[in-house]
C-alpha cells in the first residue's frame, strides 16, 4: 500500500518542491510558505490546521486531551536572506535551488506523511503533531519549536525531525552560543591622529584571543568555535570608528559548553579599555541534551529500523544542531533523520536527487507508523 501510495504521489511530491523553493523563506520572515502548506494541508481534508504567532504551521491529529504526542518536524525557513523568488531548475535527475535540500525536500516528505495518514483514515490512539516549523536555522534561534514545545508543554512524549540526508541521523544535539561583538573608539584621521585606537585592531585582538582557545579534550565529545562575520571602518584613510563581529562556541556536552563559556565571556572582559566601548550580546542559546539514556537510545533504535528496511544500510551517526535541541534539552528523547538525497547544503548551488524523496517518503511514513503505533 505505501509503494502504490508514493508512486501515486511522486509528480505530486515534486510539485510541492518546486512551489516551495519558489516561494522566499529566510528565517523570522516564513509567512507565505506557512499560508501555503496550510491551504495544502487543507486541501487534502486535514483539519484543525493552524498558522501559530511564530509562523509554524501545525496540523494536530487526535491530539486534544493526549499526554503522550508525538511531533513530528521539518523547517521551512532557510539560510538565504533573500525576499525575491529563489533560483530552480531540474537537470539529469536533480532539483537545483538554495534551501531544497536544507530543508524544503523534508517539508515536502513531512506533508506527504500526514496525507498518507489522512487519505488511509490512519488516527494514532496518542496523537500526533505535524509542524512545518519556522526559524531552525542560525539566528532563528530555534523560534518554531520552542513555541511548539511551550504550547503543548508537558504533553509531548518523542520527537522526530526530518532534516539530513538518507541513511544519516543526528541522535544527540551539540550545543550552541552565539554573541554579537561591537567596537566602538573616538576614531579619526588616518595621519593626522595616528596612534588613538583603532576599533578594527581592538576588534582583531578579541578574534586573536578567541583563536588561542585551547578547545576542552573530552573523550567521545566534540568542541569548537568560530568567528563568522566581521564588518567596520569607514575608508583606508580613517581609523576606523566602529568595528563588528558575530562569534560562536559549539559543544555536544554541556560541561564543555560552560568551560567555553567563561573562557569567551574572560576574554571579553579582558578586552576592557579607557580608549573603547566594547558591547556584548548574546544573539543566539542552543542548549545540549538532556534525555535519559535508555529512553533516547530507545527512540534511536526505532527510527533505525524505519530507515534502514527502506535503505539495508547501516545508519551513520552524527550529533548536529538541529531542532531537536530544544525538547532534548527538556528530557524528551529526540532524534534527527534523513528523508532525501542531496548535496551543497548552504550553498546557492545545492541539489536533490529527485528520485531520492520516493525511499525519503518511505522511511518518513515507516517513521511515523512505527512510533504511532500501539505499545
């Protein structure tokens, strides 16, 4: 039944693809691609489908009165800025546009999950929550989720993203944070007032600091960092007036994130001066797991054995930053898994393999069956 289903649906699924690259979606700003999906998942008869105030679109099934929900997710927002249509084309199998991959393919295999379920009369006994979710990516600052998880807070039992390649998971989550640096001095001319400070060299100097880190040695634990973007000055004749910077810390254990912690707000601290304003923000927190072991190896293993009936490949595993931080963090078991093949995530030039969303949305409705299911 699943085979007939996809084949049915395959020119369906690429439609749907080809609308919603079309269709702008940078992170905060998602509106038109949630009135989309919403008039889509009302057009396949789901009901009780609404647009919540972070621009999630959510499709509750037999939710009302459950303690035990599962959600399932896919974001729709993407790395790219622009508000213009995105850039597509379809050459020798594939689908080139920014963001089909990250993560509008998973989109498209979430709400071809959800019509499986509408059009077989399919209600889990303990809910079910379908989210095309808003603002995953960078400074989104996982927006979309952390409504979904206070809005149905203490009532969410698992956690399934939809959000990497086919035959790779994300079973725990690294960690995040992120800080906006600004470098403010008197400034002048280049000649005449040589020797006031430079916000360019203070700036350099924080980024100089940063690099000396010496990153916590855990063993099975992975920590990094990284300076982004820089921006400042006025012209090559100025010392320059104003100096910025983005910077971040990464740690899939949280013992190493607060080592990181102080070791980044020590050298902001350090960097204090008479001769410059330093102002520091903090634009982005992504909190590590927090799931009892057995409970999220559980989880794991399930999505597993969805994946690999469908691929007869061992899974790779790979911790990320993903949307699953935020209920991981709360003890709910979350897990990130593949449902599309591709390549060039982040770049304008990034592809799917078309064919791939056919095994994608099989292992999406194996997924989704199989943590439904009656214990």
């Amino acid at each position: 039944m699943i085979d007939t289903y996809i084949k049915n649906n395959y020119d369906e699924m690429k439609k749907i693809l080809r609308d919603l690259c079309l269709i702008p979606a940078p992170s905060h700003h998602e509106e038109k691609r949630a009135e989309y999906c919403k008039k889509w998942f009302e057009s396949i008869g789901a009901e009780g489908v609404y647009i919540d105030s972070a621009k999630n679109v959510v499709f509750p099934l037999n939710c009302d009165g459950s303690n035990e929900i599962t959600v399932f997710v896919a974001h729709t927002d993407t790395v790219f800025p622009d508000t213009e249509p995105m850039p597509y084309y379809e050459e020798n199998g594939r689908a080139y546009s920014p963001g089909v991959g990250d993560d509008t393919a998973s989109v498209v295999v979430l709400m071809m999950c959800a019509k499986y379920l509408v059009e077989n009369g399919i209600t889990p006994d303990k809910g079910v929550l379908f989210v095309c979710n808003s603002c995953e990516e960078g400074l989104g600052n996982l927006k979309g989720v952390k409504q979904i998880m206070a809005d149905f807070s203490g009532r969410v039992k698992q956690f399934v993203s939809f959000d990497a390649n086919i035959g790779h998971m994300h079973p725990d989550c690294v960690g995040s944070s992120r800080y906006e640096v600004a470098v403010k001095c008197e400034g002048g001319h280049s000649l005449y007032e040589f020797g006031k400070e430079n916000a360019i060299r203070k700036l350099s100097e924080i980024v100089t600091e940063i690099y000396n880190i010496k990153v916590p040695d855990k063993e099975g634990k992975k920590t990094t960092y990284n300076v982004g973007i820089i921006e400042g000055g006025t012209s090559v004749n100025t010392i320059a007036q104003s100096a910025k910077m983005l910077c971040e810390y990464r740690s899939d254990d949280a013992e190493c994130l607060e080592i990181m912690r102080d070791k980044f707000v020590k050298i902001f601290e350090n960097a204090k001066c008479d001769e410059a304003e330093i102002e520091v923000k903090i634009i982005g927190e992504r909190p590590c797991s927090n799931v009892d072991e057995a409970k999220q190896t559980g989880l794991v293993k399930k999505c597993e054995n969805a994946m690999m009936r469908v691929t007869k490949e061992t899974v790779n595993h790979q911790n990320a930053s993903t949307d699953c931080n935020v209920p991981a963090s709360m003890g709910i078991p979350s897990v990130c898994i593949g449902v599309f093949k591709g390549g060039g995530m982040h770049t304008r030039e990034e592809y799917i393999e078309l064919d791939s969303l056919k095994p994608g949305l099989e292992i999406g409705i194996n997924t989704v069956l199989d943590l439904t299911a009656k214990d």
